[in-house]
C-alpha cells in the first residue's frame, strides 16, 4: 500500500502549546514523528483513502474514487472537517474550543476566500465585525437575527466558471462514477457556469431551500468540500 502524502494546507490547525494534551496515536511510519494535517494516499488505480489528523487524533477518515484533475485553492479536506466540527473519535481531542468554534472558522473562511459559500451565526457584536470587515472582498451576506445572535448566509459573487474549472471537475465525474450517476451530476455543474453562488443560493427565492435541493456535486462544490469524497457520498446514496 502507498504511503501517506501530506497536502499542505494552511487551514491546518495548529497543534496545542502547553496545554498538557498527550498527542494521538496517529505517527509517521518512516520516522514516528506526529502526524499533523490532511494525508492521502492511493490504494488502487481508481481509489484513494484521506484522513484529516489533529495532533495525532483523526478527524476525518474516508475512501473516495480518484478525481486527478480537478484541484482548487477553495477546496479542501479541511473544509467540511473543521466547519462542522468533525471527529472520529468523539471523547478526542480536538482544536474545537467552545460552541461556536465552527461559526467562527466559517466566517474566517468566507473572508479569507478559502470557502466560496457557508452559514455562521454568531453573537450580534461579533457579526457586525465581520460586516465591516466583508466590504470589498466581493462576498454577498444574507442575515437575520437568530434570539440575541445574527444568522448570517454568505458567498462570492464571483461565477462558478470564475471560480472554478469545470471542465476538469465534470471530466473527473465522468470518470470516477458509472455514467447513470455521473452524467446527471456533470449536467448540473455545466449549468452553474454562469450563475454565482451568491446569486444563486442567496440572493434569489427560497434560496436556502434551493441550496438544500441542490445536485450533491452542486452542494459539495459550493461548500468547498472535495469532489472525491462528494463522489463517494453519491455513489454511497445509490447503492442505499
């Protein structure tokens, strides 16, 4: 079996500093040392295995079919890990500090261009903070008050095609996924060439409720989650 590649990302969180937490069992086979980060590593020709590690404690763990060709600066394993606070092991360690890490990290995310849609709520004082600080980064923001905090729904206003490359992504369905599964998933990634998450998913008509109707390529795209694992969730609900 291959070993584990790290892919660098600087969403990775950083490992505890004296804060008394024994690191994980997860370690390097070649030297030992602690695993830290988002690892892949291929099993077959057409299959991967990526996990997401914490300080030697896994976050994430999943088999997907290899997409090659598509990659993007706004899609990572990190990305549905840490905005929905995820853990293999619950009673773990985690860089989860309280109950409203994730919103934060979102909401850091969105501003950072390392996610082109997400959902945060947080308290009024923090979001109107981030109000001000979302003024020329092109994000779009709907928001409403949520008891005395303020839900907000954010995205880029820039165009699928913009912002990603379709082409590639479309081929790497169509070659992962048997063709009934994959070509009504390519269909729907072709049709978002012109509209924008913003537009789309949050400034139009029941837009909440038309993200959630949404193709799972569409969804998971949108969240900046990774095509392969998105792929494998499909292929997973066909066979249910």
């Amino acid at each position: 079996m291959a070993a584990w590649v790290l892919q660098p990302d600087h969403r990775t969180p950083p490992v505890p500093a004296g804060s008394g937490i024994a690191p994980g069992p997860w370690r390097h086979p070649d030297g030992g040392q602690i695993m830290n980060g988002a690892y892949e590593r291929r099993l077959s020709a057409w299959q991967i295995e990526v996990v997401t590690v914490w300080y030697g404690y896994p976050l994430s763990h999943w088999l997907g079919p290899r997409m090659p060709r598509f990659s993007s600066p706004m899609v990572s394993s990190w990305n549905p890990v840490l905005a929905q606070g995820l853990t293999v092991e619950p009673g773990a360690p985690s860089p989860y500090r309280d109950e409203s890490w994730c919103d934060r990290w979102i909401a850091e995310a969105l501003l950072h261009g390392r996610k082109p849609y997400g959902a945060f709520t947080l308290p009024a004082e923090d979001a109107l903070r981030w109000f001000a600080r979302s003024g020329g980064t092109g994000l779009v923001y709907q928001a409403r008050m949520d008891g005395d905090r303020i839900r907000v729904v954010a995205g880029t206003a820039e165009r699928y095609a913009q912002l990603f490359d379709l082409d590639a992504l479309i081929a790497d369905y169509l070659y992962a996924l048997p063709p009934e599964l994959a070509e009504p998933e390519a269909a729907a990634l072709d049709l978002h060439r012109c509209h924008s998450p913003a537009l789309h998913y949050i400034l139009s008509d029941n837009a909440e409720i038309r993200f959630a109707q949404a193709p799972l390529s569409v969804r998971g795209l949108t969240l900046g989650y990774p095509p392969c694992e998105t792929a494998a969730r499909i292929a997973a609900e066909a066979q249910s």
